[in-house]
C-alpha cells in the first residue's frame, strides 16, 4: 500500500487513535482493528493479512488516502 504521511508506517492503534476514520473505512472491509486489543501492526501490513484482494487494497488505499488529503485542506 501507498498511503500518504507515512501512515502506513505507523502502528494501527495509534493511527486509528489520530484518525477514527481510518477505522471506519477498515470496518467497512471487516477489518475489525478498531476493537483489536493489540494494534501493534503497521497500517500497511493490516490490509494484506487479511487477504482481500487486490480489488479491495487498490480501493482501501483510495480511500484512505482521500481521508488523508480531506484532512490535509
């Protein structure tokens, strides 16, 4: 993933904790890291352990980065 800021360097609990957005759209993949006790991954390794395709990355990624650049204005 290419996400914008460094985001995806950074661990997700910290990420979501900045940006609850970012949880959401993960949610909307079923990607349950808002409730994960640990959220020790990094936001670029969450998407691909959960083997969603590339589809779903490509749009995850999109719409991450949208977030991202909304915040930015």
């Amino acid at each position: 993933m290419n996400l914008q800021h460094g985001i995806g360097e950074q661990a997700i609990n910290k990420t979501i904790e900045q940006h609850p957005v970012i949880g959401e759209i993960l949610q909307k993949f079923d990607i349950g890291c808002v409730t994960c006790g640990v959220g020790i991954c990094l936001v670029k390794d969450v998407v691909s352990i959960h083997a969603l395709g590339a589809e779903a990355e490509a749009q995850i990624e999109q719409e991450i980065n949208a977030y991202l650049d909304s915040v930015q204005d």
